[in-house]
C-alpha cells in the first residue's frame, strides 16, 4: 500500500517569540491537528485531520540540521534521567527540571522527507520585547537571550534565502499576527490549502500566557522597525541586521 501523503506544519521560532499563539490559533482550525514541543516525531501518528503538525523552538529544541552525536546523547540522556527520577521519587525526593533536548528530527530532515507535503512557517518578533520575555519568563541568562534569538534570524533567514519556490517557507511576524490576526491567519490558511474559519481567531483562549484574557494583548506589539534596530544586539553582531531586516520586510 503506498502511504498517504500528509500536508504537514512546522512552526518554529525563538523561544517567546509567538510561536505557541501562532501554534494554537491555527490548531483551532477544525481540518488543522498541531502537537506543541513533541521531541518524538508524534505529529507523524495523528490521523483524521487534512493538516498535522508540531511546533518546536529554535535553537534549544531543534536546529537546521542536527549531529549524530547530539541525537545519540540525547537519548541515552533522556532514558537516565529517567531512571533517575524514578529512583528520587521512590526515595521521596522532588525530580529536577529536565534539561532541554533536541527534537528528533532536524529542519533539514523535515524538509528532505518524502512522504510529507510540508509548510514551514517561522515566527519573529522584536529583539526588545524577544529577548526581554526570554530573559524575565524564560528565566535565561542574557548571554543565552541574545544568542537564542540571533541564533533564530540567522536560521529563518538561511530557509527563507533557499525557499526557491516560494511555497515551503513563510515569515510570520508577530506583530502583525496581533494587531491583523484575520488577515495574517487568512494568509496562512492559503498556503494550507484551508478556508479561513472564525474559531482560529479564539486560539489565545487556549494560550497559556492569555489565560483570563478576554482578546490578544496588543500591548505586547514592537515599536517598529526604526526602533527595532537600534537594540544593542546590532551593534554586537552587525551582520544579523540585514538578516532580520529581509525578514521582516517578507513576513505574512
């Protein structure tokens, strides 16, 4: 039997760059089933639904392309400290925080999978209000907020440069996500191959962050590029400039 192609959904972006509101309006979609930061490729085993998909943070979830090495100690990593944790519970001792891993799939190895018809669609927000969140809720060191969120330009910019047909990877930007949810949904939809539904528009109601909110906090948006660039992450890494630039002038 040959096996049925799926439309399949990568959304990636930094950590707190919109990608979990991203993920869960279009995960309201009644044709659309998304997982949110599976490692284990579960996305793969959802049926019954036109699109599937996952969405996962880069780059501390997963990168452009990924070494055997890091797949492999991943692994073993990840079945020790299971062991571990089952040892602390049995002697009443509290599990610490698990270290973050690696998805088992790279970018490249959606992108080169056969069986699938994939979408890629990357989520970018100011480095004022990214990096920030990443710092205060993400409970990150600066070093690590900076090198996150360039880390996530540098890697959009890569798969937006060699997106030679136009079809596999788009540019969400999270503000025109926020202040234009319908337009940029609708647009987002298309590339799906999905008619635009309302309920899309009630995913913050199943974003944690909005819990108790009654519409997305728009309060939340950038000030604008011109403001954008004058962040102290241009002057440290110049060459990123350019990169965010192009993206934000091809975003949705």
């Amino acid at each position: 039997m040959i096996p049925l192609r799926k439309s399949h959904v990568l959304i990636i972006g930094t950590p707190r760059s919109g990608t979990t509101l991203f993920c869960s309006m279009l995960g309201c979609h009644p044709e659309i089933a998304l997982l949110s930061e599976d490692l284990n490729c579960g996305e793969f085993k959802l049926v019954s639904k036109k699109v599937v998909g996952n969405k996962l943070c880069i780059p501390n979830q997963i990168e452009l392309q990924q070494s055997y090495f890091r797949s492999s100690f991943d692994h073993v990593y990840g079945e020790l400290q299971k062991y571990l944790n089952k040892l602390r519970l049995k002697f009443g001792q509290k599990t610490p925080i698990p270290r973050s891993r690696k998805a088992r799939l790279s970018i490249k190895d959606y992108q080169q999978n056969s069986d699938i018809d994939l979408v890629v669609f990357g989520v970018v927000r100011s480095p004022f209000q990214g990096i920030v969140s990443i710092l205060n809720r993400g409970s990150q060191s600066e070093d690590i907020a900076c090198y996150r969120w360039k880390r996530g330009i540098e890697i959009l910019y890569t798969l937006i440069s060699s997106n030679n047909n136009n079809e596999q990877v788009h540019i969400v930007y999270y503000d025109n996500l926020v202040k234009n949810p319908q337009i940029t949904m609708v647009k987002c939809l298309d590339f799906l191959h999905c008619e635009f539904s309302d309920e899309v528009l009630k995913g913050y109601l199943h974003t944690p962050q909005y819990q108790g909110n009654k519409t997305i906090d728009r309060n939340k948006i950038s000030q604008g590029l011109e403001k954008d660039l004058t962040h102290a992450i241009f002057k440290q890494y110049p060459e990123i400039k350019d990169k965010y630039i192009s993206l934000i002038k091809q975003a949705l």
